[in-house]
C-alpha cells in the first residue's frame, strides 16, 4: 500500500501505506468500510488538537508549508504484512475475451487464488465479503464507457480499460481504472507492466477488506496509539502509530447475563405472587407496550423498598406479560476499569434497544451507577459526572426514537440516586415495594404451599410470618419442605414455625457448651421474659424460647410475635416494655437469690436504658423533666441537662424493675414450671408456651400506677 497525501485545514498530512488500514481496523470494526473518509477527517483533527497541545508555539512560528508525517512502528508493519498473509482474496473477471482472461492470469502475482470467469455482472450476486472484481470494458456491450456497477460496495472493482480510455476519464474514476493493451503477440508491454502494478495494489486492498471482514465476524478490534515528535529542520511533526495488540469488541451478546440477550422472559403476572398493588401500578405501563398505536419515546420508573421483595421478578414479568423483549443489566455490570468503558457500555446497551417496535430495559441495583455526583468523593467525582451524563444522554435520545422503550430500574437506596436522573420527564415516577402485608403474605403463602395447610394454619403462619420479604418466604417454605421430607413426614405447620425459629435464630454456635446449672439459670432469664410479655403485652406477643447458643454470641433468646400494624408508643406501653425487658434480669434474681442476675442481662439493660432516654429526653414523657429535645439543644445545654436526665432515667428503670418484680414474684411457680421444661427441652415454640402459661393471670400492673 502506497503513501499519500491529504489536504486538511490547511495542513498537508503524508500517510505512509499501513496507517489508514491500521486506523480503520482500530475504530471501525463492527462497522462499514464506507465510514473511513470520516474516520480520517476525525483523526486529521485529533491529530491536529494534539500537536496544538504539544507544539503549539513551534507550530505558528514555523515558515510555511507545515505538514504532518504519519507512520506506523515496526510492530504495527510486521502485523498488518502477517495479517495480509493471513488471508486470500477471490477474483472474478467479467469478460468473455479469452485473450483477455489468459492476459490477467499472467498479471497476477504466483500464489493467489483461482481466477473465476464469469460472462455478465448479473454473475456476481451474493458475493462473499472481500474479494476482487475486474471488469472487461474493451469488450464486454457496457452502455456506459466506464461502467461501475451498484451493488458491489463489499468488494474491490477495478475495470479494465483500453489505456486511450484512462486519458478520458476523470481523475477521481482513473483509481478505479486499470489500464491494459492485449497484444498476445508481443509479450507484456510496459503498460501491462503498469497494470501489472496496479493489480497487485488492487489485490492489497481485497485482502485486506477480507482480513476486515473476518475482524468483524471475529469482534477482533486493534489497539493503538500516537507518538508525536516535532521535527525542526523538516519542519513538520512526526506522528508514529504504535501497534499495542489485539482485543475483543463489545457484542450484545456479552451483556447478557440473567436471560438471553432481548429475549422474551417466560414469566407472567400470574407468578407473582402478592404484590397485587404493584401489578396495578404496572398495568398502565404494560397498556403502553401492547399497543402498537402507542406514543414512541421511552417511559421509565424507578422500583425501590428493601431486597427481596420482588422488584426485579415485577420487571421481568412487565416485559414478559407484554410479550416484547427484555435486557436485564446489573448496575455493576456497567462498570469497567478502564477510561470511557462504561460509557460505551451504557451507549451500546441503549443504542440495542432502538431496533425493536418495543423493548424493556432493567437495571438492577441501579444506585451503584447512578449515585448522586456531590457524594463523590475527590477521585471519583469526575468519572462519575461523565456516567451519570452518559445515562442522561441516552435516555434524551431514546425519547426521540422510533420504538417505545420502558426502562425499569431497581435499588435498595433510592435516596442515593442522582436528582437529575429521578426528576420529572426523565426517571420521576417511581414505586415502593415494601415488605408484603398480611394479604399479600396470604397469597405468596398459598401460592407456595399449594394447599399443604388448611385454611386455619394457613392464618397463623400468615400471623408469624410478620416482617419477612418474599424472598424471605420462599426460601422459609422451601427449607421446610426439606425438612419435612428428611423426617418422613407429611408438611405440617410444625415445620413451617421450626423453621422460621430457625431463620430468627441464626447459625448455632456448635463449639459452645453450657453445663446444667448456666442452662437453668439462662432458662429462668428468658422464660422470664416470656412470662412478663405474656402478662402485660397479651398471649400474642411471645412466639419463641430458646436456650441454645447461637453463633451471635447468646446464650439464649425469647423471640417475640411482631405486630402486623404500626403501634404508637405511649407512656404505659414504654412502662410495659421496660419490664419486660428487665424481667430477664429479675427472674435470675427470683431463682439465685444467693448470687442476683449474670452478665447475661448486658443487651437487657443497654435497651431499656435507651428507650427510657427517647421517652424522657426526646418524646417528652416525663412529667419532671423539661418539655424539649435534647437532640434539638446545644452540647453545652445537654452537658448542663445531663445529670437530671441520667437521675430521671434512673427513676424510671427501677420503678419498671419493681413491677417485673411484683408479677414475677406472683406467678412464681408458672415461672419456674416454664424454666424447667425450657431447660429440658431447649426450644419451646408457641403452642408449647400456651400449654404451660394458660390464660393470663389479672394483673396489678394495670390497677395500679407506678410511682413517677
């Protein structure tokens, strides 16, 4: 491949032969040959901003002309010649002169592929990518005298030409022309030697069309970069192409990760299970989808709440319910390491969804590429204004598009998103998934079990299964079919509440063991707590007791009931709690009079000393203490207020103590009872807790008020 010249702004850029080929195969694979005039106008200027940046004072004081001098390193010359070696081009010659055809085959090099002769254009269709074509236009009836057929732009035409005809023809055609005089007779004259030259340049370039080609279809890309050096006898700059190796192109199907890429998911509303308030908020985008009369642009929402509770199974099932194609991308999926990936990443994926009628985009844990930019710390900040400015860029363009596009993302922390993403006309509609309640928990349930229970303890794991995701459930109703099959027995409402003891509990400490008498004493502790809940709180406030050590660091737990509704603390209800905290501590008292609580009662104590400081210092519960927050005072002010408060905190444990104390001592022997077989058994469940507690004894507490 020859040198050549350009003209550009007003400089002239010397391009040695491998540049342009190697420019091209390092921005254009996966694109059309057609595009190189930009890809060199694009260059020409990069180049130019560079030796601004670098010489530019050199630059305007050097006499005119200056110019540029382009090469490429030794490395970058030896792979495009390996890669030229790599492949053969096919030739066809469109002639029906037999001379002619015996003329080109003594024209082309020794080693080349087969000529193929074919009498008409009409021939050459469907023609693979990469190859030669060579036009007899002496003796072929062409209606034009320099004919250049359409259809060919894959391939490398050259016509061949009487050498009268090149003089004819304009300059920018005589490229295309290769100029031959058959005379058999007399041997290869020096015009055929010409041509002879300008066939083997032709056969260049066909190769390395075929060696693009097969880049292409191998996502192969090469990677270079620019040296430069400001020359000063010569006055131009030297520019050196440093060949740097070979990577691979982002494809579409690279990106894919929980389905196939734009594929179609198989699930339907019908398998989510609950969540019938977010199906409806759905609906309206899924209307949109199926109606092919649509407005196109792109919608987009923003599902948020805590993990597992179905916000990506909701997206998935919105597309699949469509019936259109769906790209599930994680947030972190985007991220790259290296400069201006991500961004290309982000482009690729949305510049994919505009060739479908329409599509959905999910981003999963959208938060971890969208934070918010003035939370980035010093070294990020600017990658991540150029993200967050990707993501705005791409979703204003596919507004404009041709398709309607639904982008749904996800996140567990929709407070770090950045404003500008989650405003109005962009990503501002958004909706909650929070934990299911009591009818959605009912339908996921039934859905779960198939009507493994019946309709009465289906109620009560809907009543203990307060507070749990979906996810939470599935995997809850999944653990106790386990178990319920390794014991050969049929699925109860036992196993269900074993298990769910068992996600409360957490991981058992196996390396720990307690002797008799700390069981006994951990026993009395938490049946204590038992006991008083069960008194004060009512008999669905206590659900578990164990003394098993967990891997936590406990010894023992009494895992309360959790309320379905949310519950207003008043002062009598805060009294309550704090003597059912500390009844742990005063049932040790009531069994070991001897030696008084453990250390076991540490997290009691640290609870109940909180929640006392929020009723009296922030809720204004006491009627001795200053109506104010202390949150809301100086530190000076909380230091003076510190002493009252910590004597008012005081008043207020004790006269809890004293209560816990009184109920205890008076249902002494159903606290003793309850220890025993606590201790004995080491898990007691609710139905267990019922049958030993019975009804609730008439308590004083209620009859009487504590001294304040």
């Amino acid at each position: 491949m020859e040198t050549k010249s350009f003209f550009h702004s007003g400089f002239c850029f010397v391009m040695r032969g491998e540049v342009l080929p190697a420019l091209t195969l390092t921005h254009l694979v996966g694109k059309d040959l057609r595009t190189a005039e930009r890809l060199l106008e694009r260059f020409f200027l990069d180049l130019l901003m560079a030796a601004q940046d670098r010489f530019g004072d050199q630059i305007q004081q050097a006499p005119e002309p200056f110019g540029f001098l382009v090469e490429g390193d030794e490395k970058l010359r030896i792979r495009l010649a390996a890669a030229l070696c790599e492949v053969h081009s096919n030739i066809y010659l469109v002639s029906r002169n037999p001379e002619v055809e015996a003329l080109v085959r003594r024209l082309l090099p020794e080693g080349e592929e087969p000529l193929q002769v074919v009498d008409s254009p009409q021939s050459l269709r469907n023609l693979p990518p990469g190859g030669l074509v060579l036009l007899d236009a002496i003796h072929l009836p062409w209606k034009a005298p320099i004919p250049f057929p359409v259809g060919l732009d894959h391939m490398v035409v050259r016509t061949l030409v009487d050498i009268r005809a090149t003089r004819q023809a304009a300059s920018w055609l005589r490229e295309q022309c290769l100029p031959i005089r058959v005379h058999p007779q007399l041997g290869i004259s020096q015009q055929q030697k010409l041509a002879a030259k300008a066939l083997t340049e032709a056969l260049e370039i066909a190769r390395f069309s075929r060696y693009f080609e097969r880049c292409r279809s191998a996502h192969l890309r090469w990677r270079t970069h620019l040296e430069l050096e400001y020359q000063r006898g010569s006055q131009n700059v030297q520019a050196t192409l440093c060949f740097d190796g070979e990577d691979r192109v982002l494809r579409s199907q690279d990106l894919k990760r929980d389905i196939p890429w734009a594929q179609i998911p198989d699930l339907r509303f019908r398998d989510v299970l609950g969540l019938q308030s977010t199906k409806a908020r759905l609906q309206e985008y899924l209307d949109w989808l199926k109606d092919p009369r649509g407005d196109p642009g792109i919608r987009a929402c923003v599902l948020y709440g805590p993990p597992g509770t179905g916000k990506t199974h909701a997206c998935l099932a919105t597309a699949g319910e469509a019936q259109v194609p769906c790209i599930v991308m994680g947030g972190s999926e985007f991220l790259n390491m290296w400069y201006g990936e991500t961004e290309r990443i982000i482009r690729e994926t949305f510049a994919a969804l505009q060739q479908y009628d329409a599509a959905v985009l999910v981003i999963d844990e959208f938060d971890s590429i969208a934070w918010r930019r003035d939370e980035s710390n010093a070294w990020r900040a600017q990658d991540q204004a150029q993200v967050v400015g990707e993501l705005l860029r791409s979703i204003d363009r596919l507004r404009k598009g041709p398709g309607r596009v639904l982008l749904l993302a996800t996140t567990n922390q929709y407070d770090r998103i950045d404003p500008a993403l989650v405003r109005s006309m962009r990503m501002g509609e958004r909706i909650h998934l929070g934990l299911p309640s009591a009818e959605d928990r009912r339908a996921i349930l039934q859905g779960l079990l198939k009507e493994l229970l019946e309709a009465a303890d289906l109620d009560e794991a809907v009543s203990m299964t307060t507070g749990l995701s979906p996810a939470d459930l599935a995997e809850l109703v999944g653990k106790a079919q386990k178990q319920a099959a390794h014991s050969h027995e049929p699925f109860s409402l036992a196993h269900l509440r074993a298990t769910i003891f068992d996600l409360r509990r957490g991981e058992v400490n196996g390396s720990m063991r307690i002797d008799e008498a700390t069981k006994r004493r951990v026993a009395f502790h938490e049946a204590g707590h038992a006991l008083l809940a069960f008194q004060l709180l009512g008999p669905d406030s206590i659900e578990h007791l164990s003394v098993i050590p967990a891997a936590s660091g406990s010894l023992g737990a009494a895992y309360r009931r959790r309320s379905e509704s949310v519950e207003l603390m008043d002062r009598g209800t805060i009294e309550r709690q704090l003597a059912v905290l500390l009844a742990g501590r005063v049932a040790e008292t009531l069994s070991h009079p001897e030696t008084g609580p453990s250390h076991g009662a540490e997290s009691d104590l640290q609870e109940a000393t909180r929640l006392a400081q929020l009723a009296i210092g922030t809720w204004g519960m006491d009627p001795k203490f200053p109506l104010l927050s202390m949150e809301a005072l100086s530190i000076s002010v909380q230091h003076s207020l510190a002493p009252h408060l910590l004597e008012r905190i005081q008043h207020w444990i004790l006269s809890a103590e004293t209560v816990a104390r009184a109920e205890l001592a008076r249902d002494y022997e159903r606290l003793k009872a309850l220890a025993t077989r606590l201790a004995e058994a080491e898990t007691l469940h609710r139905p267990d807790l019922l049958a030993i507690l019975g009804d609730p004894a008439p308590s004083s507490s209620g009859e009487r008020e504590n001294p304040r």
